[in-house]
C-alpha cells in the first residue's frame, strides 16, 4: 500500500503544483513510474489465485504507466525535452559527416544541408517508440533477466539507431533536393519514405522482441480471448 499510496501522493501533489513549474511535470513522471511499479508486483498474485483476466490487466496498467513516465519527462520538462533533442542533433550531425557530408549548425536545434535546413524536434528522437519498446520488455515478468536484457537491445538501440539514420535521410534528401523542390524533397523524405521505412523497421523489431519474449505473444493472445469472450457475453 505503501508504494500506492506514494504514487499516488505524487499524481495528486503535480495537480497542485501550478503549471508554469517544470516541477508540475518531474514529480508526475516520478508519480506515475512509482504506480507502474505498484501494477508489476499485483501480477504475482494473481497468477497463483489463477486469474488470468487480472494477470493481464494488471500488467498493461504497469506498462501504461511506464510510458506515461518516460513520456512525462522528456516531453514536459524543458532540460530533458533540450537534452535529448540537442543529443540527437549532435549524433546526427556526427553520422553526417563520417558519410562525408558537411552540415551546418544554424541552431542548436537546426542543421543545414547545402543552405536547406532542418529543425530537430521531440519527435525526431524517437520518444515514443523508445517508451513503448522500454515498457514492453519491463512488462514481461515471467521471462528471465537474459531474455529481457536481449529484448531490450534488440530495441531500445536499434530503434535509436534507425531514427539517426532516419534524420540524416531527410536532410541529405532535403538538401540534395532529391524530390524536386526542398520542401517537396522533405516531404517525400520525412512524411512518406521515411514513415513507410519506419513502420516496416518498427514490425521487424517488434517480431524479434516476439521471439525473444514469447511471453508477450502468450499475453496479446490472452488479451484477444478475453475480449471475445466479452463480446459473447455481450451479444447474448
């Protein structure tokens, strides 16, 4: 009770605190990463009572909460959302000139192609697929610490990996004009090639993560049969 109670503590004291405080948003990612691991130690329980249905629940709250956290302070906090963007902008940058190309840094957050520039943001560091992946591996109770621990670096770095490669895509295209115009070549580059290459990349690691932590596989199949069982219970 005591870790519930703490998180919770911490969720209702960053609704106090006024928003123009970038502690509002610290102490709510703290909040909600101490309630994620409240819902991970409620699975044990569960499953030697047999109840599945909470088993899973249970675990999608914790993994829900995870991502709240990492979320909270990357997107919320100026210094972490600065941190991170300027980290991204820096590897990138890096990775463009160990391909023997010459970019500018106009900004700390903006580098410059051939006079064509492109601003970094929070989205272009990956963020969410990172949270997301971090969540799902911490999700997996059952699995020993080896498998975890691959499952992890089968993503958490190659997704941070790809999304570098993904951001000096769309500048060298951009400043190339490979597409036709700079902003017709940006939005070929970042809205369609590099969306499409993402979504394939993200399925290609998410089936390795599947195979290493079959564990997760066991738990979506259960997830699917409790919802159709609740749509029979429904419909009649």
């Amino acid at each position: 009770m005591f870790i519930l109670f703490s998180a919770l503590g911490m969720l209702i004291l960053s609704a106090i605190v006024p928003s123009r405080y970038w502690q509002k948003a610290a102490i709510a990612g703290i909040g909600w990463f101490i309630f994620s691991i409240h819902w991970f130690t409620k699975p044990f329980h569960y499953i030697e009572i047999d109840d599945y249905f909470n088993v899973i629940t249970t675990i999608l709250a914790g993994l829900l909460c995870v991502f709240f956290a990492i979320y909270f302070f990357f997107a919320e906090i100026p210094s972490f959302n600065q941190w991170l963007i300027r980290i991204v902008v820096d590897q990138t940058e890096w990775l463009l000139q160990s391909i023997d190309f010459q970019p500018l840094r106009v900004e700390w957050d903006v580098l410059s192609l051939n006079s064509h520039k492109v601003r970094i943001v929070l989205a272009c560091t990956a963020i969410e697929s990172i949270a997301l992946f971090m969540g799902v591996t911490l999700a997996c109770i059952d699995a020993s610490k080896r498998r975890v621990a691959l499952a992890f670096l089968a993503s958490v770095p190659i997704i941070y990996l790809l999304n570098l490669v993904r951001n000096a895509f769309v500048i060298i295209a951009s400043g190339f004009m490979w597409f036709g115009s700079p902003e017709e070549s940006f939005y070929m580059a970042h809205n369609v090639i590099a969306k499409i290459g993402s979504t394939v990349a993200l399925f290609a690691i998410a089936y390795v993560v599947l195979t290493i932590l079959p564990e997760l596989l066991e738990m979506i199949d259960g997830i699917a049969e409790l919802l159709k069982k609740s749509l029979k219970r429904a419909g009649g």
